[in-house]
C-alpha cells in the first residue's frame, strides 16, 4: 500500500532549479536511502514532503491518519527545557487527551443524564486510547530510551541548550523513536553520533517494522539499513533495487551505456549534417538531403548531465613547527565540573592523532583548551614554538546572511574576486552556490565554505572537530586524500574509522580518560 506519493514535484530557489518533474513513491514497510551531493536537495524533498516547504509545482499526497517522525538537521530546541522535557514532548497529544478527560470530568458534575451519557462515551474513549499507549508508564519509557541513547548519563534534567551537537542529536533521535511514527525521516542521524551509538540506531532501523527514508552519507551505515535507493541527481529522482553497493554497480553500468549511445549518436549526426551540407545545393541530390535533414529534425537527441565539479582540497602550509606542537601536564578539563582526569599528553611534530569515545566525554573541550580558547580546570598545557594553526569547528558560527564570496573575502581581504571565485570552485561548488547566501546552502556546502578558508591559510597544525558531518562520498574521500598528503601535524575528532583509517598514526581512546560514565 502507497503511503506516500509525489507527483510532478518541481521546485528551485530564485533561478536555481532543485527539482524538475520529479515523482517518488513510498510503500508500506520500505527502508529506502536517499543518497546524492551536496546540495542536490534532499532535505529540501523531505522538507517539502512535511509541509515545511511549498513546491512551485507538483502533488505530495499522504494516506488519511500517517503520523510522520522527521529528525531534521536543523533542529532547534528551546532554553530551559531539560532533556527529560524534550522527551516527554513526544507525548504531548497523549497529556492534551488527559487534559480534556479532566475537563469532562468537571462537566459531568452539571450534566443531564442525556449529556452525561455522551460525556461517558467520551470519556471511556480516550481512557482506552490513553491505556493503549502506555500513558500511565511514560516516566519509565522515558528512562528506558534515556539509557539507550546514553542520555541519562548526561543527567535528565540537564538544560538542552547546554549540550553538545551529540548530544543534542541523542534527544531529538529519542524523542522521534519515543513518538513511534508510522514513518521515520531522518536527515544525517549519523552525525554527532559515536560508534556505540551508531550501532544501536542501525539494529534498530533494521529491526524497524515500519517505513523509512534516510538520508546519510555514512556509506557502511547505508549498506547495513536500506532495501531501496533513491538517488538524486541533475534535478532528477531515480530508483534503484538494493543498497548503496548494488545502486553503485547499476549507476556506473547506465553511465556507461548512456555514454557509448551518446558516442554513436554524435557520430551520426556528424555523417548526417556533413551530408546534407554537401548535397543539399545540387539538383541531383537535393531530395536525399532534405530526407536526412528530416531524420536529424525528428532525432531525440541524447543529452549527458553536465559533471558535478570535484572538490580539490590542498592545504597550504606554513614553515615547519618546532618539534613539540603541545604538552599537558596534569590537564583537568571542563567547565563547571572537571570532564577528564589529569592528562599528561604528548603531540610531536608529524603526529596525526584521532581523538575518540562516546559523545559528551570532553573531545571538542579538550581541543579548546589546547587551543585556550577555553580555560583548564587545572594543569598546564605548553604550545609549541612556530605554530600556525588552523581550526575547523563543528558547525558555522557567524553571520549566514552574506554571500559565500563575501565570506571568504572577509578572511581574505586581499584576493581579487576572481581568485575568490576559484578558491570556492576547487572546494566542489558551482557559480549559483557561490553567489548564494550561506545561510540557503545544505550543511554540505556550508562545510566546503568553511573548509575553503582552512585549505587557504597557511598552516603547520590542523585541529579538526569532526569535518566529515554533511560531506558527500566525494568530498569526504578528497579530504582523506588531502590530509593524508598534509606534512603537518593533525588533531582530529572522527567518529568513522573508515575515515581515518590509514590517516591516523595515533588514536587517543578519550573514554580512558574521561570522568563521566560511558
């Protein structure tokens, strides 16, 4: 049974089109993965089949009575709701219901008998849809999926706003899987999220009964949940039979077979218009021609989609640093309360070390305060001599309202807008996603924009918060290449192991160090 259908979907931002006919089917029970680069639109479509965004063109038609669950990546909560009120919220029709049965009770007490009658049968009915949903065991409900995702380690009264990008994601995966939709979106619920937990998602997205559509660029992660691959490309929606792995071998056959019929047919026009140029203008002839110019008239001529430019990334780099980039001597970190134990630690030039562990155990605080960006509870941590250092953060701080050429051109102030243009093209966008706004980019781009900056400052040191979260395969497989390539030294958060495996020469297990429960 067709749960959701998406007819003739056309939309686009100014004169930059996104869709352009596209349909999209989802049947009951479908765990599809809809893949493609940054920036062709995917949460775009799933923001457009919610309701959030109105097409320019085209039908979205749910069947009567779906609840729809979307872990969107932009998700904002609110001040002085705590962890434990956000998860409860997943609940809020059920507490309305219990509001109103309240309320009958009071108009009971002023009922007529005829009156009172109907107040019962309504009364009885939400009782039973309130039984039914374990309305009376809600708390507990709420531990259990706490102590899944790890959240009631962090403290279920902590404020939400207070948490990390982690972390923040755990409460909004919780409250969606608290809510139990008849379908689940998720937008790139792998970000954020370690390994533990990653793990419990995909047993239980493949345990999940339901439909889903996932959007993720997390390619092991995709190969072990979907049965059904959407891909999105040159404002196209195609469908393909298995996982990523299948859908991969399938695209590059048609790739191919489009490419070779496109060859022959090129070959033919070209015999075709040499022709009728020799031969229309003699008597003898003329007939002939004009029979070939109709043939190439009526021609349904093949078109090859333009190539997405590739990202180039090659990091500019500063004279050498002096032998030791940092040293910590019994360095507490934290804020409030200390996160670590005393950390004695090491980083020599060359080094390319990964920090790992559980989100919320001070990974992004302990790259803070080697930076001192951040003051240390106690301890000392000694830089190093000639460092040039450079920071990518977990998400874009700052104002999103300027252009992306305005962006950079603030970092670099003194770049001709040509050389500006060209440095935002070698990081894989196009002329219309330079002009844009940042704050209108997918969270792909919004990292090239950013990754841009990196690759052009000079540096001998490279402190990366997670660089990979909304980066397409071919972006992610570049920054490997390009950091593998680095002679300087690199700090790096990553929860992929696919990453940085054969990147790292050392991995840092902070869960050894950490003070809180993982």
């Amino acid at each position: 049974m067709s749960i959701l259908n998406v007819v003739n979907l056309s939309h686009g931002f100014g004169d930059r089109a996104i869709f352009n006919n596209v349909s999209f089917r989802l049947l009951k029970g479908e765990h599809i993965g809809l893949i493609g680069a940054n920036g062709e639109g995917k949460s775009t479509f799933l923001n457009i089949v919610t309701g959030k965004l109105m097409p320019d063109d085209g039908k979205v038609e749910w069947s009567k009575n779906v609840r729809v669950g979307y872990l969107d990546q932009h998700s904002v909560l609110s001040k002085g709701m705590t962890i434990r009120d956000v998860l409860k919220s997943a609940f809020s029709y059920l507490f309305e219901l219990e509001t109103k049965m309240n309320d009958l009770c009071t108009q009971m007490a002023e009922a007529n008998d005829e009156e009172l009658v109907t107040i019962m049968e309504e009364f009885g009915s939400i009782q039973e849809t309130l039984d039914s949903h374990d309305f009376y065991i809600i708390d507990s409900k709420v531990e259990e999926i706490g102590r899944a995702l790890g959240l009631d380690d962090i403290g279920l009264d902590k404020d939400v706003t207070d948490l990390s990008g982690g972390q923040r994601t755990k409460v909004l995966l919780g409250k969606l899987l608290l809510e139990k939709p008849d379908i689940l979106l998720l937008d790139e619920p792998t970000n954020y999220l370690d390994v533990n937990h990653i793990e419990w998602l995909k047993r239980y997205l493949q345990e999940y009964e339901n439909a889903f559509i996932l959007i993720s660029h997390d390619i092991p992660f995709l190969n072990s949940v979907v049965n059904l691959i959407y891909h999105m490309e040159n404002q196209e929606l195609n469908r393909y039979v298995g996982d990523y792995d299948k859908f991969m071998e399938v695209y590059e056959v048609k790739k191919s077979q489009l490419e070779s019929a496109y060859k022959r047919q090129q070959q033919e026009i070209n015999e075709l218009q040499d022709f009728v140029a020799r031969n229309k203008a003699r008597v003898s002839t003329r007939n002939m021609a004009m029979s070939r110019q109709k043939k190439l008239d009526k021609m349904d001529v093949i078109e090859l989609a333009k190539e997405k430019p590739k990202p180039e990334f090659n990091f500019k780099e500063a004279r050498a640093a002096g032998r030791y980039i940092f040293e910590t001597k019994d360095l507490v970190i934290g804020y409030d309360e200390p996160l670590s134990k005393p950390l004695t630690l090491t980083m020599e030039r060359g080094d390319k070390v990964v920090l790992t562990g559980a989100n919320g155990i001070g990974k992004t605080t302990l790259l803070k305060s080697i930076l001192g960006m951040i003051p240390a509870i106690s301890g000392t941590v000694t830089l190093g001599d000639y460092l040039y250092k450079g920071y990518f953060e977990q998400e874009m701080t700052g104002d999103k309202n300027s252009t992306c050429i305005e962006e950079i051109w603030k970092e670099f102030p003194s770049l001709t807008q040509y050389e500006v243009r060209s440095a935002l093209a070698k990081c894989g966008l196009t002329t219309k996603h330079i002009e844009s706004l940042v704050r209108v980019l997918s969270g792909g781009e919004q990292a090239k924009v950013r990754l841009c900056k990196l690759i052009n400052t000079e540096t001998n040191v490279l402190l990366l918060d997670e660089p990979t979260n909304h980066l397409d395969v071919d972006a992610k497989t570049e920054l490997k290449r390009a950091l593998q390539a680095y002679k300087g030294s690199i700090l790096l958060i990553c929860h992929e192991p696919e990453f940085y495996d054969g990147l790292a020469t050392k991995v840092w297990d902070c869960s050894a160090w950490t003070t809180k429960m993982v």
